[in-house]
C-alpha cells in the first residue's frame, strides 16, 4: 500500500498536471470505488468544478474543488495517469474525470479496493479523514503528545501504524523509524523511555523527508503520475533484508510477524 511519501509524490505529480483545470464530466465505471455519496449525486456534483489545489492527509489525497473536496484514498493499488481524451480505456480505469484541456484524468485500480469521498469543506466528519491523528512535521506532535498516545500495552510496532496518532506511517517506514531509533519493535508502547519517544519524532521525520525526496519506495504497485517509481528502498536498512548483515553491526536481519505485519529489525541493534 502507498505511504506518506508515495502519496506525497502523486500529489506534486497531479498538482503540475490538472491543477486549475475543470472537470467537465465524470464517468465511473466500477461504483464500488465511490464511498459517499451515492455515485449519481457524486457525478452530477463534480461536474463543473475547478481543481484549485491537491492537499494530502496521512495517505489520503485531498482535491479542493471550488467549496468541496474530493477526497481520495489510493487502498492496494490505486493509481491516477492523464491520459488523451481518445485514448482507449484500460479494463482497470474505472473513473474517468474529463478535463477542460481534452485531457482525461484517469483512476485506475487492479484490486477496485481504493475509495472517494466528495463532501462540502464542512462535511470532512463524513469521512475517515476526521478519525486521523496528528502529520508526522505538525508542531502539536511533542513528546508529552506521544508518550501519551503510546501509553499502552502494545507492541510500538502496531502504535506506529495507527492512523489516529501519527497518520502516513506504513509497515515500509515503521520498521526503518525503529531500527533508527533502535527499539526492539516488539516493546511496549508503555515501556518506551522519554528518549526513546523523542528518537521516534527525530526519526519519523527524517525517514519520511528523505523517502518523499527520493519519490517514495517502488513496490510493485505503485507508480506516480508521472511514472515515477521511487529510488528510497535504495536506502532501506532492515525492511525486506531478511538474514542480510545489519548496516551497523552485521548480525543478521530476522523477519517476524508483529499483529500479522511482517516485520524486519536487528536483534543486536533493537535489543
């Protein structure tokens, strides 16, 4: 599934490509991907609309349309290209956005698992965006903010995952966060030490820059609008290195499942 910084990547890639254009008509083809609401009202309310702006939030992509927002979540495989608006249809394009310039933006989804929501700016409580906690650079997400929220028995592992403390974290960046922060990923969230904690912002942070830097991390779904795939598992330390020698002190790296996440760390480093 896309993370933060793949996210991050479609939406600079979107904004130089549609931003300011207008969606003239809208044609969905698979209506499992319209969340809310009903997909004629969702059709007949776009029509019409100015994209003025792509935001992001956690993983979801946010298209400020005049007094809405079309909110979009990427799920599995989910994917946007720009394509001629005489372009033959992919059998996996399943919305199609005509734009003002003869262009079409096209959702394409293999697994049909991505959602949209299209809500007034007031409306946002109508969709998961209202349940998510804090972005990883928003200046509320302090130690005594996080120590808090980890404040439980479970594994760090599974907190750094949930959307509604720190949202855009996915299994690829928690398990480098944690080897940066050298934390056994099986810990407690109650039994992590004030350090540990501020290690976890530092990291959060870094990793992320750097990954959005380097366009995101290619998996075998993901791709931007502009083709790119990303150049961070370059740069992967533990995550999908199992028994290949830790960077820092070359015991092996070990696999294991954490909640049924696969989870890559050091034992000597994340002791």
């Amino acid at each position: 599934m896309p993370e933060l910084p793949e996210v991050e990547t479609v939406r600079r890639g979107l904004i130089k490509k549609v931003k300011g254009r207008k969606i003239l008509k809208c044609k969905v083809l698979w209506n499992g991907i319209i969340a809310y609401p009903e997909v004629s009202k969702f059709v007949k309310e776009i029509e019409n609309k100015v994209i003025k702006d792509i935001e992001r939030r956690g993983k979801f992509l946010m298209f400020n349309l005049d007094d809405y927002y079309l909110i979009s979540h990427l799920r599995m495989e989910g994917k946007y290209f720009i394509k001629d608006h005489n372009e033959e249809l992919s059998k996996h394009d399943h919305v199609i956005f005509s734009l003002d310039n003869d262009k079409e933006l096209r959702y394409n989804d293999t697994r049909k698992f991505g959602k949209m929501y299209l809500v007034k700016k007031d409306e946002l409580n109508l969709t998961p965006i209202s349940k998510l906690g804090l972005e990883p650079w928003d200046k509320e997400l302090t130690k005594d903010y996080l120590k808090d929220k980890l404040n439980r028995r479970l594994p760090i592992k599974t907190l750094l995952l949930d959307q509604s403390i720190i949202t855009g974290i996915g299994n690829i960046y928690d398990d480098e966060i944690l080897f940066l922060s050298k934390i056994n990923p099986n810990t407690y969230g109650k039994d992590l030490t004030d350090k540990n904690i501020l290690d976890i912002i530092t990291n959060t942070r870094t990793v992320l820059e750097k990954a959005i830097e380097k366009g995101g991390t290619t998996i075998h779904t993901y791709t931007s609008v502009d083709g790119i795939t990303g150049m961070f598992q370059q740069e992967l330390l533990v995550h999908g290195k199992k028994d290949m020698p830790c960077p820092t002190c070359k015991h092996k790296i070990i696999k294991t499942t954490i909640n049924g996440r696969g989870t890559y760390y050091c034992p000597n480093c994340q002791k």
